[in-house]
C-alpha cells in the first residue's frame, strides 16, 4: 500500500518538493527549539551533501570506466548524448525526505544530543561543501555537460525566407 501511493507522487514533482520543505522546516523548528541534536544535523548534512553530488554527477564517470553505453561528448565534434544522472531526481527526493524523517525520529531520544560546539560543525561542513562543489563544477566544465534542465528545451528552427505570404509577387 505505501509503494501504491509513493507511485503516485511520481509525476506531481513540484508536491513532493513541497511536501519535503515541509519537513525540512519542521525539523529545523526542532532542533532550533530543543538547542541540541547538532551531532545529527552535522551527519545529516553530510548525507545530503553525498545524495547532491550523486545527483549532480553523470552515471558513466568519464574519467573512471570506459563502457560501451552513452558517454559524456568530450569534443564540440562529438555526438549529442544525454544527461543520465547517477542518482535520479526522484530517489534523490525520496532519500533525502526519508533521510530529515529520520533524523526528527532521532531528535526524541537524548542519546543522540552529543554536546558539541556546533559553530565549529558548521564551518567544517561548509568547507567540505565548497570544495567538494568546486571539484565538481570543474568536473562539468572538464566534461561539458550541465546537470539541470529547467523544461523543455526551444529550439529556433528555420529562419523564414524573405517572402513572408508565399507568394511570387507577380
């Protein structure tokens, strides 16, 4: 029954984002309330840290294997191939949900409140993010290749000849 309906958020992509804010911003409320649990948000940030670069990164790592299936264009003169994410957006959506359900769960036992400075947490977690983010961009521009699609690309076709009617103007 749960697999039912976690099928049928499969195409409402913008709900479930919604729905993952939600839970984002409860847990946050939580921990800012409770002034502990900074041990779980530190891993937590971690974890989402590894799912984001999972999602950013292509399924065929060019300078890892050589496969037989679809790869990054490397050259201007290489074939168009598409972006195959390693992690797609739906299991990054579904861990990542899964991943702030759990952590709130863990807020209610006090085993989990490590006291901890938390300052020092969070300056080493963004150290991690920037130079984990900066390996990666220069990743996508080593490879081409851009991760997000924000809709259907547009294409401009044919330009239109200078007769605009059709006609041969007799």
């Amino acid at each position: 029954m749960y697999q039912y309906y976690l099928d049928k958020t499969t195409p409402h992509a913008v709900y479930r984002w919604i729905g993952t804010l939600v839970v984002v911003i409860i847990y946050c409320l939580r921990v800012f309330y409770v002034q502990g649990f900074y041990i779980i948000s530190y891993g937590l940030g971690i974890y989402l840290l590894n799912l984001l670069i999972g999602f950013l990164s292509p399924l065929v790592d060019p300078e890892l294997e050589v496969s037989d299936g679809p790869l990054l264009p490397t050259k201007g003169s290489d074939e168009f191939k598409p972006f195959i994410r390693r992690l797609p957006e739906f299991k990054f959506w579904y861990s990542m949900t899964k991943a702030f359900c759990i952590a709130f769960v863990m807020t209610f036992f006090s085993i989990f409140d490590v006291p901890v400075f938390w300052p020092i947490l969070l300056c080493y977690w963004i150290v991690l993010f920037v130079l984990t983010m900066r390996r990666q961009i220069a990743h996508m521009i080593k490879y081409k290749y851009v991760p997000l699609n924000m809709g259907k690309q547009k294409y401009g076709g044919k330009k239109p000849s200078g007769s605009s009617s059709g006609s041969r103007g007799d």
